[in-house]
C-alpha cells in the first residue's frame, strides 16, 4: 500500500495503492470520458467518511465529547479539502454532506471498527471477485455489520433487495474475512445527496 492507505477514494491520487490498478480499468473502459461530477462527489465523500472512521480506529483524539462521530469531522474535511483533483463545489458539497452524515452517527467503540474501506477478493471456480467494503463493525460478541455508503439512489424494495448482487457479495465477504460472525447485516447508507444539485 501506498502512503496513502489502501481506499478506492485515495486511489487516484496515489499511484503506488493497490487500488490504482481499479482506476485504471475504470479509464480504460472510457478512455476519453472525464470523470463524472457524480463519481467525483462520491468518490470525495468517500475520502471523508474513511478519514473519520480511520482517525477514530487509531485513537485519535476526538474534538468534542458529543459521542457521534462528528468528533471526528476534522479529519474528513482536511481529507476532503486536500482532494485537489474535483473542482470546489464538488468539494462544498461532499463536505456538507459528510458534516451532516457524521453529525448524526454515534461513535462506535474504537474496537468495534474492523475495517474502514477494507479490499476483499473472494475465488470460486476459477473466478476472482474482488472490492471494497465501505465499513465494517463488530455489533456483537458474534454479529458484524457491513456499511455501504451510498451517494446515489438507494434501493428500498426488499425483493430487490434480496435479490441484490452487491449485498450478497459483501455477505459472502463478510464470511470469509470474519469466520466468527454467525449473524452478518448488509445495509446501503443512504448518505441524503439528493437535496444537492449533482
């Protein structure tokens, strides 16, 4: 990993992460096409919500004693903030997005956090998946929650739901990092972005 951590929000301004080779398949499937406004908020937001997490799971000190991870606001919008690749309005909005979302989130125990923006690869018959899981929590001596931030629309059907490829996915993930959990849930965090103008 680069010096950078190993999040797909950082990958592209860190060459030497292990997610630049994603990247690169992304810019390859539409070489000439810029960076959508879109992909560019969520990738900022993204930025901001693993440098939250990523300060609170190593102890950093957090700014007030509020017990939501507001605490931890700085580091998402210095994150944010030295995200030189989107244009400033990306940037004023991802924060004002990430300054609400934390705002309204309890702080997890510190050990509860097993892992902020943690890359997975699962084989079977010769197929390689791989990704990234936004978040992971620990909510029970054996019981794991799985987050996926969503920037975008999120799905409320539950036969979609169910029927939900990325979910069952992440699930499948869930097993195989943390064998000890019995009970796994999978939820879209819908961040709220639809009052932006994306």
């Amino acid at each position: 990993a680069g010096p950078c951590g190993d999040g797909p929000s950082r990958a592209w301004h860190c060459r030497t992460c292990r997610r630049w080779t994603l990247l690169q398949d992304v810019l390859r499937a539409a070489p000439t096409s810029p960076v959508s406004r879109d992909r560019a908020f969520g990738i900022v937001v993204h930025s901001g919500l693993e440098a939250a997490y990523t300060a609170h799971a190593d102890g950093k000190r957090p700014a007030d004693d509020s017990g939501t991870m507001r605490a931890y606001l700085t580091h998402a919008l210095r994150a944010i903030q030295d995200d030189d690749n989107v244009t400033t309005r990306v940037r004023n909005d991802a924060a004002r997005v990430v300054s609400r979302v934390l705002e309204g989130l309890p702080q997890p125990r510190r050990a509860a956090i097993l892992g902020v923006e943690k890359p997975f690869a699962l084989g079977h018959n010769g197929l390689t998946v791989r990704g990234v899981l936004d978040l992971a929590l620990r909510t029970g001596a054996t019981s794991l929650h799985l987050r996926d931030w969503k920037t975008g629309k999120v799905e409320t059907d539950s036969e979609k739901l169910e029927a939900n490829i990325q979910l069952a996915i992440y699930t499948w993930a869930g097993i195989q990092i943390w064998p000890w959990a019995t009970t796994i849930t999978v939820d879209n965090f819908a961040l709220g972005t639809d009052v932006l103008d994306i």
